[in-house]
C-alpha cells in the first residue's frame, strides 16, 4: 500500500545523485547550450505532465480507499457487531472492506503501470 510512497522517494533521490552529477558536465557550457537545456528541462516537463497528473489522482484515491479500509476495520473491531442482531450490518461492513480492497489493488495496478511509463520517459530523457 505504502510501496508507491517509498519509490516516489526512491526517484526523488535518484534525480537528485543524477542532478548532482550534471553540473560537472555542464559547468563549462555556454549561455546558449544551458538554455537550450532549460528548454529541454521545460519541453519534458509538458510531456509528462498528464501523466504526473493521472498519477496525483490515482494517489489520492489510493489514500481514500485506503480509509476506507481502516474505517471498516476499525467497525470490524467492534464487537457488538458480530452479535445477531447486527448481522446485517456486519455483512454490509464485510462487503464495504472487500470492494474498497479490490478496487484499492486495481488502482494501484494502474498507478504502477503510469510511473513505469513515466520512468521510461525519464531514462530516455536522461540518455538524451
């Protein structure tokens, strides 16, 4: 659940060491070619951003869906619920925590799916 958190700051890092390294190459650029990068910089930027943006929205929706799991397990843990007289109650708790859990794993499927294309983009930006 938490994997999309820990390799968006794996990435953030992994920028950073790359960043870190750039300037030693392009410190004795002219005015003209760190334009030319910033325009790249900026160029990229406009490509990826539908895609950072689908995965913005599929990370808030994992986050709600995910308390949406803890609100029903937290009614799972209720006691009284499992008494007679709430079974129906029970039963439609159970059915919430099963679909919030499965559309969760869908969602998550799909926000790994968008960063592998993402991270694809990046390396051959990079290379370029």
């Amino acid at each position: 659940m938490d994997y999309y958190k820990w390799l968006t700051e794996q990435q953030k890092i992994e920028r950073k060491e790359a960043q870190a390294n750039e300037p030693d190459k392009t410190s004795n650029n002219s005015a003209a070619a760190k334009k030319e990068q910033k325009r790249k910089d900026a160029e990229f930027r406009k490509q990826t951003a539908p895609i950072r943006k689908t995965l913005t929205k599929l990370e808030e929706k994992m986050d709600k869906l995910s308390a949406l799991i803890a609100e029903a397990e937290e009614q799972l843990s209720d006691t009284s619920l499992y008494d007679a007289e709430n079974k129906a109650k029970l039963n439609e708790v159970l059915a919430k925590q099963a679909s919030s859990k499965s559309e969760l794993e869908e969602v998550e499927m799909d926000w790994m799916a968008q960063q592998e294309v993402l991270e694809q983009m990046e390396q051959e930006f990079n290379q370029s």
